[in-house]
C-alpha cells in the first residue's frame, strides 16, 4: 500500500540511532568474534551523551534502535534515553543480519530483544530495525515474524544496491507489509534521491559522514521539497573519533574513521534546518492514525 505524500509545510523527519558499539559493525564481523565482544573497552555511555545532549539542545525527540545485547549489559544507559522522552525501540538482539539467520532463529532473537528492552522501560516496544538493513526481498517473511512478536512497525530495508543489504524496488515512502487479526505492520525505509534510475543514498553513517554538507542539505530540501520526510540514522561510534582501532584491513578502517571528526557540526546543522521527531510521529504523519500503537 503506497502513501500519498503528505505537504510540503507539515514535514518532520524521522531521527534515528542505532545503538551499538564500534566493534559490532557488520563491516568488522569477520574480524570481532561476537564471542570477544567483553573483551573490548565499551564506550556506548559516553557517545550515547553526545547525541542526547545535541537532541536535548534543539528539543528534538527521537527513536533509538538499541542493540538487546547492550541493553542487557547496560539497562541504565537505556532508561536515561526513555526517561529523556525518546522511543525506544529494537535492533535486535544479536546484531546478526536477517540474511544470516533462519525464520526461528530470527524470531528468537527479536523476542529476546523485545523482552529485554520493555523490562527496563515497563513499556511496550513497537520499533525494529534490523542490522545492517538486512531485510531485503527474499527475507520479506520477517514482516511476519514481527507483527506475530508484537512489532507494530520496521525501518530495515534500503532501497538501493549494495553488496551486503538492499531492495532497489521498494521506494521511499512507508508500506503495510502484512496484517493478522486486524493488527498490521509497516516498513519505514530508508530515505533516498532517484537521479535517473539510480537511487542516490544520504541520511546516514558513511554517506552522511562523507559528502560535504552542501550536497547533504540540498538533498536533504530536493526530498523534502517532493513532500517525502527523511530518515536520518547515526550510530554512536561515529561521534567518537578516538574509539579504539579494531584490527582489520586498511580499507575497513579507513571507511570506518572518515568523516567522524566533523559528524558533531553536520548533525548540529540537520537539526537546525529540519523538523525531527521519532518513526512513531513519522508514521502518524504520514498515514493519518495510531497504526504503530496498535
């Protein structure tokens, strides 16, 4: 179900974080063990403050996508960001992508996930993104999967090419993937410019870190300008340039250092320019109900 788009002057961008450490990223998987995660020095505590301190600067609420096993380990860092007004919602819980995982496997790790982040929060989780946006066409049975756990809403998929995650077909604006019982859900993607037939990426992580501002605020107003929000995710990490350096190929870790320095001022500007609110208030916006509060 495609949305119409809603009017240039009511538009408010989604603001979204993924809540995981610098050794976490898929891109360094094959070279952290997930059974070594305790071994490396957490910072979570301190780069999480960076983001809450610019969002509380420009009063803007937004969705935290935190990582369950993180939130296990550190169940206050997760009440500071709920008791600030944010919504919480899931990034699992194992940061294993959807591609990886079987149908079960994937249902016992958005459960796990669900259950931890309620029990500190004593609130019902509706939100999940999957790591590495690894809902892609052929794992599309996870829409499923979600509304039968009690998800109401996903923003997992990035409708572009890329050699680990994408649905190039899916488009922009947000669609109910499946419905049981009178209860649906629906994915949010992640937001992107069509330039010819190649749909162009830029709200977050290494897109966001390497092009220069002007580029980013022009798409940013061209997508905004055609009554399309925008999702913005960052992660943490990219707040933190002297995080330790994870022992991996040269060109893993320069791609995932560029552009860090310079994150704090760009994010500062976004929230200057543009309306943001958390995925909640996007698709309240956009479909005109309380879907996601089913």
């Amino acid at each position: 179900m495609q949305i119409p788009p809603s009017g240039p002057g009511t538009i408010r961008n989604a603001f979204t974080v993924d809540v995981e450490e610098y050794f976490q990223v898929e891109a360094f998987s094959d070279h952290v063990e997930k059974t070594d995660w305790e071994k490396y020095p957490r910072r979570i505590d301190q780069t999480a403050d960076i983001i809450l301190g610019l969002l509380s600067s420009h009063k803007v609420k937004g969705t935290f996508f935190i990582l369950g096993w993180l939130a296990e380990r550190n169940p206050s860092l997760v009440a500071k960001i709920f008791s600030q007004g944010h919504e919480i919602a899931s990034h699992g819980f194992g940061h294993t992508m959807v591609t990886r995982m079987t149908p079960e496997e994937f249902r016992m790790d958005v459960r796990k996930a669900k259950k931890v982040l309620e029990g500190i929060t004593n609130t019902t989780v509706r939100g999940y993104r999957a790591p590495t946006f690894s809902i892609v066409e052929k794992t599309s049975w996870a829409y499923r999967i979600l509304l039968e756990e009690g998800y109401r809403y996903s923003s997992s998929v990035f409708p572009i090419r890329h050699d680990r995650y994408g649905w190039p077909g899916f488009g922009n604006a947000p669609k109910r993937m499946h419905a049981i019982d009178g209860k649906e859900i629906w994915e949010v993607p992640m937001s992107t410019w069509c330039f010819g037939s190649f749909n162009i990426p830029f709200g977050g992580r290494g897109y966001l870190r390497l092009y220069p501002w002007p580029l980013t605020k022009a798409l940013f107003r061209k997508v905004t300008e055609n009554g399309e929000p925008v999702v913005v995710y960052v992660h943490p990490w990219e707040f933190d340039p002297k995080h330790p350096m994870i022992d991996a190929p040269f060109l893993k870790r320069i791609r995932h250092h560029t552009g860090i320095a310079g994150m704090n001022k760009k994010i500062r500007y976004l929230l200057q320019c543009f309306q943001f609110g958390t995925v909640e208030q996007y698709l309240e916006d956009r479909i005109g109900s309380k879907s996601s509060r089913q």
